[in-house]
C-alpha cells in the first residue's frame, strides 16, 4: 500500500467517524422530543413550557462552582450587586457572538455594583477553556458549570440563557438566546 492510500483511508474512516457521532447526539437529542410528541405535545410547546419554567425563577438559586484557577465562587458573592449569570460554551456560535456585548457590559458597568458571571458548559478541559478565555479576553467571571447547577436553574439544556438578577438576589429577566443589547442595558440601568 502506498502513503496516498493509507491517507484516503484514515479521511475516510474521521469522515465516518464524526457522521457516525453526528448521528447518536442526533438520535438522542430527537428521543427526548419524542417521548414528548407521543403524549401528544409539539416541540413548540415543550420549549415554550421550559421557558414557562425558567421564568417562574425569581430569586438566585445559591451554588458553588469552580473558577478557571481552581478557587470556589458562590453565588452569595452576588448579594449587593446586580448580576448577568450566563450559561455558555465556547462551541455555541451565538455564545460567541454575544461575547463583544458582554466584555463591554462589565467594562461599562461594574465600577457601579454589576457583575457577568459566565457558567461555562463546555466538555474541554479547564487548560483549553483557560485558553479560550484568556485568547478572547474575557474580562469577566467565568465558572466551570456542573449539573448540580443547570438543575437549579431548571434544566438548562440550550445556551446560551443568560438570568438578570437585582441587588437582592430577584430576577429581573431570562433571556433564551441572544440578549437584545437595548434591553439588557435599559434594565442594568434601572436595577443599579
């Protein structure tokens, strides 16, 4: 066998690899809406009742996580400031686009009592998130997220969902998806 053989194969086995991987997250993301679909609900009206869900949060769930140095952070760190905390991944297109919004946010704002706490989802490990961070140069809390946590904040299986959180732990507002910069700025300035 030649070099260009061996090399067609290897391609062709990565290719059927990522399909064949592609293809169990598929199937398992569908079983979960399905089980749904065959007690006679849609889509539309499983995520419209996460939501539902979501919204019914009004005070700061309390938790603990880990920062990208190792150290804990807990959420009674918050009490006194206004707070985004926000469920993201570095794999999340939109996540990535919401990035320049928020290092601006926490630029603008933190010297008067606000505070971004990103809850990272990622499957990396902490040296390729560190570098992720550091190689976008986030400026502001970025915590390891765990199950205990996404549970607390009613199951969060999509990101990014971002939770506006006043002085006194309430929250202000969910956001599933993008956060409209107008929006997020009209209620930071009202709740500082």
């Amino acid at each position: 066998m030649t070099k260009h053989t061996n090399r067609t194969r290897s391609r062709v086995f990565v290719i059927i690899a990522i399909l064949v991987v592609g293809y169990i997250i598929f199937d398992r993301m569908m079983e979960k809406y399905e089980q749904s679909v065959l007690v006679g609900e849609s889509p539309k009206s499983i995520i419209l009742k996460q939501i539902a869900e979501k919204e019914k949060i009004k005070v700061l769930p309390e938790w603990k996580l880990h920062n990208l140095s190792g150290g804990v952070f807990e959420s009674s760190y918050l009490k006194g400031d206004v707070a985004l905390i926000t469920f993201w991944s570095s794999a999340c297109g939109v996540c990535r686009s919401e990035l320049p919004l928020l290092k601006e946010l926490d630029a603008q704002y933190k010297d008067k009592g606000f505070k971004i706490v990103g809850i990272a989802l990622d499957d990396h490990d902490d040296d390729d998130l560190r570098a992720f961070v550091m190689g976008e140069k986030i400026n502001y809390i970025v915590l390891r997220g765990d199950r205990k946590v996404t549970k607390a904040f009613g199951e969060i299986d999509v990101v990014p969902q971002s939770f506006l959180v006043d002085r006194k732990g309430n929250v202000i507002k969910y956001f599933l998806g993008k956060i409209d910069p107008k929006e997020i700025r009209s209620l930071i300035e009202l709740a500082l």
